[in-house]
C-alpha cells in the first residue's frame, strides 16, 4: 500500500488538474478568448482546446475566428501565421520559447539572394517558417496541400522552401521544375529505413501511415504518405485494426479518441518534438490569466506575408 503522503499526492493531482480546466474555461468566457492546439500538443492540452488540427486548419480557423484573444498551442511561427491574418485579435502564445528548427533553417536573406539565383521560379513558402520568409514568398503551403498549391501557379520552375523532404514529395506528384531548400524537420528527419523494417516485422499487416517531412526513401517504403489531418482521415476510413503512425507523438491521442477499437503502434520512440511539448495545461492557464505573451508581427512583414497566406487559403 502507497505511505499516506504519496496516496495524498496522487489523489490531489486530478482535483488540481480539474481545478486548472475550470479556470481555462472560466478565463476564455471573461476573455472571449478561442483556444487553438495543434495535434502534436500534450494531451491535456488538446483536450483543453476549442479546435485541435494540422497547420492549414489552424490557419483557417485563426483567420475565421469571431473572438477578441486566440490562444495559439503550438510553436512560434504558428501564433506567427494567427496574428499575420488576424490583426485585430490579440495572439497569445503560452510558451515563448516553443520554436522550430526547420523554420529557423532559413533567413529572409537568404531567401533574398536565392530569388536572385532563380529569377524565374515561383516561391513558395511552407508555413513552417518565419513571418520574414513568408513576406518574401510568392504563396504559403502547408503539408496538407502543398502539391495543388504548386501545381495551381502557371510557372514552371518553383523554388520550395524550407523543408527539403517535403519538396521531394511534392516533386514526386508535379510536373513543375522543383528547387528544394536543403532545411528538414529534425523530428521527423531522424527516423530510418531500420525502423520501418523493424515494425513491419513486428506488426506485419498494419499499414504504415507517414508524414511528408520524413526523409525520401522512409516515405517510399510506407504505405500512406500526408500531413497529419490527412492521417487522421486515412485512419479513420481504414478497415485496418492497427496501424503505424510515422509522426510526432502527439496526434496518437486524436487517433485513439476518434477510432475506438483500432491500436495504433509509434513507427519509432524518437518522435517527439520538445518544442511542442514545451506547453503544459498551467502555461494556457498562465497565459489567460496574464494575457502573456502577445505575438505581433510588425506591419510592413504583416501586409507581405498575409498576401502570401491569404493566396494559400484561396486554393484550400
């Protein structure tokens, strides 16, 4: 049997939990407030949001949204894209330190001098990158819908920037000339061909469900290849009683809550993104309660990168 003490904890620890929602939900009344989670946040963090999603069906919402505060559970360049496309609202991003490494694997100078190298190429931009880059981007895409953003633009060559990995896959499903960015999710990127093999073997049967970001011959060898609103879907339609997710760990909650009976198995342990696990149920709480911290996005770069989102979004 548990000392007193540690019997005390265990019991305390759902009443706070519990106590802690109750503020959320209070505090997004008083704030007319609207809270946004991506599905690679903690569990008790989607479940705290209003809408949990992939990029693309954040971004929709964030420009959508009716209310006065958005509450953005994601990393920067996230709470970034809401306040380029909803000015008026105040952003809030609980965790300041929440970044992306693939978006910081490229400058808008960079960018600038690249454009010059390829005059004649469209630029387009993946939304996981900095407002700066977006200003400097002909169109914005997600992984969702990345190839019918390229192949809507009437040039020939496209310069992709800056996920390396999902320019490869996007190429494998164009005509256009595709000029990739050498940057790369590092989640998403460590993942090897030994580890499909060793699940496959583990679970022959189950099909491997991967995301675009994963490195070229990895997305070869699975069985479904799409963003993680795209993998949600595909699971859901799938008669297949189990299945092995090729991505951040997160979007196994909103698996197991929409399809009840199925078993879905991590195609490696490593897929955890620490940027995303940066926010916790207290800093949303934290955030409400101090109205910490405002994202904003200075309005030369807002009015340019919001052109580029906006033209995203018009294509769906």
């Amino acid at each position: 049997m548990l000392p007193k003490a540690a019997w005390e904890s265990e019991q305390e620890e759902p009443r706070v939990k519990q106590d802690v929602q109750e503020r959320i939900r209070y505090l997004k009344k008083e704030r007319n407030a609207l809270i946004l989670a991506h599905n690679y946040q903690v569990d008790e963090v989607q479940d705290s949001a209003d809408f949990v999603g992939d990029s693309f069906g954040l971004s929709r919402q964030a420009a959508a949204a009716d209310k006065d505060v958005i509450v953005f559970c994601g990393v920067n360049f996230m709470a970034e894209t809401a306040a380029i496309l909803a000015p008026e609202k105040t952003v809030l991003l609980p965790e300041i330190m929440a970044g992306c490494p693939l978006a910081d694997m490229i400058t808008a100078e960079d960018l600038r001098e690249a454009k010059i190298q390829y005059p004649e190429a469209a630029v387009v931009c993946y939304v996981n990158s900095t407002a700066e880059v977006k200003a400097e981007s002909d169109i914005c895409c997600t992984s969702s819908n990345a190839v019918k953003v390229v192949n809507s633009l009437p040039q020939e060559e496209v310069l992709f920037v800056p996920d390396g990995n999902l320019a490869h896959w996007v190429s494998l499903n164009s005509r256009k000339k595709i000029i990739p960015w050498k940057g790369f999710c590092p989640t998403h990127h460590k993942i090897t061909l030994d580890d499909i093999d060793r699940v496959r073997e583990a679970r022959p049967g189950a099909p491997v469900a991967v995301h675009p970001e994963c490195h070229p011959d990895l997305v070869a060898k699975a069985d479904f290849v799409g963003s993680t609103g795209a993998i949600l879907d595909y699971a859901r339609k799938s008669a297949a009683p189990e299945m092995i997710i090729g991505t951040e760990m997160g979007i196994l909650h909103r698996l197991e809550l929409d399809n009840p009976g199925k078993k879905f198995y991590l195609l490696s342990s490593r897929l955890v993104c620490p940027n995303m696990k940066y926010t916790t149920l207290e800093k949303v709480l934290n955030s409400l309660e101090k109205m910490e911290t405002v994202i904003r996005v200075p309005e030369e770069i807002r009015n340019k990168a919001k052109v580029a989102l906006e033209r995203m979004l018009a294509i769906g």
